[in-house]
C-alpha cells in the first residue's frame, strides 16, 4: 500500500532543488565583473589557448616561413610576406602578430581567444602602439561579454599610454584613426562583421557608445530592409547620448532619403553615413590623420584575402597581417624622423 506521505516528501525533494538552483543562479548573478573575468582567464580554454599562442606561435610561423622558401618562393616578387625579416622573428613581429591573431578572432566572435591573444600582448614587451591596440580590442571583448565596468576601464588605459619619442600624438589617437579609416574599409565592402569590432572600439576610445548602433543599419540596407535601415537611424537621431552635430546629420540624411522614395543604395550611401560620422566624432583628434589612414586602407589590394584567411589562423594571413600591421603603423603614426620633420616644417609656418 502506498504511503500517503510520498507526494509530500517529493514535494519537498523539489522544493528544495528549486531552492537549490535559485540561490546557485543568485550566486551567479552576484559576481563581479572582475570576479566573472577571473573566472575566464582559469579556465581551460583560456589557458590551454594562451599556453599555445604563447608557446607555438614562433616556431609556427618559421616553419611556414621556410616552407616558402622550400616551394621556391620568390622573396623579392611582390610576395605579401617579403616584408617579414628572413631570419628568426623578434618579439616585436610576434606582438604584431598577436594583435592581429585577436583582430581575428573578434571578427569571428571567439572572445576568449580574442582575449588571450591582447593579454599576451599586455604581457610582453611590445610598443605602445600594439599595447593600444591590444588595449581597444579588449575593451570590445569586455563589453561583448557584458562587463560595461570593465569595457570603459580599457578605454581609459589606452588613452593613459604617454606620447612616445619623435611622435606628437599619443597611442590611443593613432587608434582613433586606424579603427575609423577601417570601418570606413568594411563599410566600403560592406563587411558589416568587420565593421562592428572597429565601431565597437571607436565607442570605447570616444566615450561613445552609439557607435555600435552603426553596423546594424548598413545590415539592414544590405538585405533589402530598407524601412528597418530607416527606422534605426531614426532611433540615433534622438539618441540623446550622441552629440547634437552628429544627430543633426543623420536628419539630413534620412530627410534625403525619404526625398527619394526610400530608394537606398548601401554601396553608395553606408560609407558616406561611416565618413561624416566618424569626421564628426575625431576631425578634433586629427583630420589629416583620418585622410591619411582612410588613403591608406584603400590603397589595400590584399585585405580581402587578409579577412577571410585570419579567421581560420593560416600561416598566410599571419604574414600578410605582419605586413599590413606594419603599414598601417607607418601610414597612422610616422617614423621619428619623419615625425621630427613634419613637425619642424609646422613650427617653420608657424613662424612665417
């Protein structure tokens, strides 16, 4: 005969899972950003990964270095990787590398990897350059993980990072302009993936966070949505924690628009939407600098292999992405001579 205090007892039983699984769920939930941080960096696909970047990555790379050579590669015939010294690589073409390797990994959405790889730039030494961009890389990685706290403390510690010898800006404004001359880039080829880690980070450098809102819109045109397209950029230009001069441009341009019947062509209208934003956001950080670096990711021919290949952690696009960091550098951020030349030639029309 069955007892009549079974149904009672297994009532209890789930209460008290329920009450269980609740209070392990508060726990959770109670977790400080830093401490939920913490909690990634033990894991094991963190340190598994790091152990290997950190380990692997130097021989890896000569091994693919001599492989070339072996094929009968010819250094010296428009080779993307002929920029890249032919001997053993020093720990400023690994930290390039690294930041690069994370570049990757934001596009394809793997925020532990991304992490790894800006941590072993923070921890080794690398040039402030790499370190802001190491820097404004781990802040999209902080706020995709939803550590708001965390996201603007990396925005703080780029800018934090001192002007260096023979330069007159500091890091974290090289950083402006290269996020926003290759925003401009993806939004040009409407690689809206690509576009979204460079907005994503031009929110955290700025103190802007609306930035974010951009790719979704140049999606939205792409697919045919154009009311959707509209319909968001309307919502930004009442945002009130844009500025007033940049929510007074997208008036215009909706207005321009809807002149047209709604007839968009994203190709077109998405790169110029990118161009008066960010021109807006940074021409006080440096407007010459912005056409520099806009130039300069235009000029290009091997990004497109670059994107897609750096996904994946080829060999290829290792290289290609040492080569392309290191122009990028000198497009944004010139060579102390050079730096120390412009800057006599600006003191010399200063004084006339």
């Amino acid at each position: 005969m069955p007892s009549t205090h079974r149904p009672a007892l297994r009532r209890a039983c789930l209460s008290a899972t329920v009450a269980l699984l609740t209070l392990a769920l508060a726990a959770c939930g109670s977790k400080s950003e830093t401490e939920q941080l913490a909690e990634l960096r033990d894991g094991i696909t963190y340190t598994q990964y790091r152990r290997l970047s950190e380990n692997g990555l130097p021989g890896g790379l000569t091994a693919y270095q001599k492989g070339l050579k072996w094929s009968g590669e010819n250094w010296a015939s428009n080779n993307p990787t002929a920029d890249l010294p032919k001997g053993d690589f020093s720990e400023a073409d690994l930290c390039v590398v690294h930041v690069l390797m994370a570049y990757g990994a934001l596009i394809a959405n793997k925020n532990t990897i991304a992490l790894a790889e800006s941590d072993i730039v923070e921890g080794q030494s690398c040039s402030a350059f790499n370190r802001a961009a190491a820097t404004s890389l781990r802040a999209v990685v902080f706020q995709r993980e939803q550590w708001p706290g965390l996201a603007k403390l990396e925005g703080a510690k780029a800018w934090a990072l001192p002007t260096q010898a023979g330069e007159d800006l500091p890091p974290a404004e090289h950083m402006v302009v290269l996020h926003a001359a290759l925003a401009y880039f993806a939004a040009s080829e409407q690689e809206w993936e690509r576009a979204q880690v460079h907005f994503d980070a031009l929110g955290h450098l700025l103190g802007q966070p609306w930035f974010a809102q951009i790719p979704p819109v140049g999606i939205a045109f792409k697919e045919g949505r154009t009311r959707d397209g509209l319909s968001a950029l309307k919502k930004l230009s009442v945002d009130p924690t844009a500025p007033t001069e940049v929510r007074k441009e997208l008036v215009a341009l909706i207005a321009k628009v809807e002149a047209k019947g709604g007839d968009v062509d994203s190709a077109i209208f998405m790169p110029r939407l990118v161009a008066t934003l960010t021109w807006e956001m940074i021409a006080s950080e440096g407007p010459q600098l912005l056409r520099t670096a806009t130039g300069f990711a235009e000029e290009q021919a091997d990004w497109a292999a670059l994107s897609g290949s750096v996904k994946d952690g080829t060999g290829k696009a290792k290289a290609t992405a040492a080569q392309w960091w290191n122009k990028a550098r000198e497009a944004v951020a010139p060579a102390d001579g050079a730096a120390k030349d412009a800057g006599e030639e600006t003191k010399k029309r200063d004084r006339d």
